[in-house]
C-alpha cells in the first residue's frame, strides 16, 4: 500500500541547518537535506525481526529518511546505552521495539525532554509518551487462536499455549486474551499454560514434558514463530507430526506470518498463523517519525491504509495494523474469517 498523505518537505532555515549538521555522519546518504533517524531493532534471531531489518531501509529510501541503526539484542541496557548514542549523533526521531515495555520508560522520558520523537513498533510501553505505537491488536491474536482451535477441536481436550514474555505487553494480551476466550467460548478445553520468555528452546522443552504427561494433548497455540522450529521436531519425536486428516494430527496456530509457517501451512505441518506485518511496522514506523518532525499530528479514527488508530491512554495512540488469520482454505472459523497461506497479499509470500 502506498502512503496516500502527502508529507511536508519543507524546513525552515534554522531546521535546514540542524539537519545538516546530524546528516553529515550519516552512513546511509550523503544528501544533507534529508532527516537523520535512528532506528533500534530489538533483535535479530528471529526470521520475523530479520524481515523487519530487511524492510527498514527499503522504506528509509522511499521517505527520504538517513538512517543510523543499532541492534539491542533483547537487553533494555542495551537499548538504553543505544538511545543515548543516537542522542548523541543528533537523530530527529527515534523507532524501537522495547521488549521490556516497563524499563523502558525512563528513556522514553530523557527522550520526551529533548524533544525526541519516539515511535514504538510491535509494542507498546507501559507507562510513558510517544509519538505513535505501530502495532497490530495483540489481543485479536489470542482470540483468533482461541477460536481456530476451538473450532477445530470441537470445543473439548486439552491445548498448550507457549506463551512469550509476560514482561512484554505482547506475551500479556496475546495470553490474556487467549484464556479469556477459551473459557467464555470453549469451557470444555484445557489450556496448558507455559512460560517460556520467547525461547525456542524452552518452548520446546516445555511442549515435549507436556505431550508426554498429557497425550491428549490436540492443539498447541505458539505466540510467535520463535517456536515453529521446536515444536515441528517435538512432534516428529512423538510420531504427530501426521497430516491434518489423521486422527493423530495435532493443531497447531502460530502468530508472525514468515515464509516458514506459510510453507508449513500448505504442507500440514501447521495448521494457521496470526499474519503481523513486518513490512508494515518498517513502513509506517519511518512514516509516524518522518510525520512528526513535520509537525503533524494524529487523532483516534480508521486510517487510509486499512486501520485504526486508537488512544490507549493520554499522550499515546495506536495505529493497529490489520493482522489476518492465515489458513490453507481460506475458511471462517468461530466467526473468524482468513485468508488462504498462498494469498500474495501476505508479505511473508512477497520476500525476495
């Protein structure tokens, strides 16, 4: 989708001026006139946060952005040390995903003082002002879980949920959300909760102790991708890793949307996804930041690119991103409806 909101170019003098001074250091351009933001990515181990890296400075470009990146490795000191660097380097705004979204709080202040803006992508701090929060509604993933598996397991047995870090608002409303639903709509499931602080490894350590004390077990809902992996190799061990027709078939819904869990779709390995937009983030995160330092601004209200924006609280809105369920027919589900995995509206069927 194409940005249809015409953004200023136009600067007075004394921003001209600014600008060249920061831009001057920038690795990304050697244009002076051009903005310099930083961007932090959170992490790199995921193919979910590889795609959101590969995509930013597509999007750089397109905006007519310099950008100066850095990589805090799921560590919110190193994500505090990277903010004052940026700060340092003269950045006019600033796009993180804090994964820790309570100790990031006094950056986000130090950086609301110099005037900073700050917009958050995938998820949203739980005290503190920016300009924009870029996420999808994390609480329509677990229900959309909820009702795929419900549906699919005729509201009775047992389920795991390998949940993600419950320090993240993310883990919160994806697990919340999930159990609410399952005992409002579907009584009759069992939902085996596990920790796991988005870890693969724990996940499926976690998964496999669960199948062997409860061999009933008939669905699993990942909330993210980092545990497709180990949970494909889990059930192999098992001998359930069979077609979805096979009585033995265990569901299994994912949330991210890769390239991996669209193949794993359509070869019945899995069964949905949760598709979150990584092209999306990387394009309406630079969007917001490039917005602000025009001096826009931004109210509650559906979007021109097919979503919402929201106020969660005073001083922050959120822009959530359509973020469908992805199945291999394309089929409603507890009133749920989703979108077939080889539908090239997808951006994981779109990667180079």
């Amino acid at each position: 989708m194409r940005v249809r909101t015409a953004l200023c170019s136009a600067v007075s003098a004394l921003s001209a001026l600014a600008l060249l001074s920061a831009c001057s250091s920038s690795t990304t351009s050697a244009s002076s006139d051009k903005p310099l933001i930083g961007v932090d990515y959170p992490r790199s181990d995921t193919d979910f946060w590889n795609s959101y890296i590969k995509y930013t400075p597509q999007y750089g470009k397109e905006l007519g952005l310099d950008l100066k990146t850095t990589n805090s490795q799921n560590d919110v000191a190193k994500l505090t040390a990277n903010a004052q660097t940026f700060i340092s380097q003269g950045v006019k705004g600033l796009a993180m995903a804090p994964q820790d979204t309570a100790a990031i709080a006094p950056t986000l202040a130090q950086l609301e003082a110099k005037k900073i803006p700050v917009v958050t992508v995938d998820t949203r701090p739980d005290t503190g002002n920016v300009f924009m929060v870029v996420r999808a509604d994390n609480r329509a993933y677990g229900e959309k879980a909820c009702q795929y598996l419900g549906a699919k397991l005729g509201g009775k047995g047992k389920v795991v949920m390998l949940e993600g870090g419950l320090d993240s608002i993310n883990g919160r409303d994806r697990t919340e959300a999930f159990n609410d639903c399952m005992k409002k709509s579907f009584p009759g499931i069992k939902v085996l909760g596990e920790a796991t602080n988005w870890d693969g490894a724990v996940a499926a350590q976690k998964l496999q102790t669960d199948l062997t004390a409860h061999p009933d077990v008939k669905g699993i809902y990942m909330q993210s991708s980092f545990a497709l992996s180990g949970t494909l190799q889990v059930l192999k061990q098992k001998g359930l890793l069979v077609d979805p027709k096979d009585k033995k078939h265990v569901f299994v819904v994912s949330n991210d949307g890769i390239p991996e869990e669209l193949k794993s779709i359509a070869a019945g390995k899995i069964d949905a996804t949760v598709s979150q937009p990584a092209d999306l983030y990387a394009k309406y995160a630079l969007y917001y930041l490039k917005a602000a330092i025009d001096g826009k601004t931004f109210k509650p209200g559906k979007t021109d690119h097919d979503s919402n924006i929201i106020q969660v609280r005073k001083g922050v809105l959120e822009d959530q991103l359509s973020a469908p369920l992805v199945t291999i027919d394309g089929g409603s589900y507890g009133g749920v409806p989703s979108v077939k995995s080889d539908d090239k509206s997808l951006w994981g069927n779109n990667l180079g």
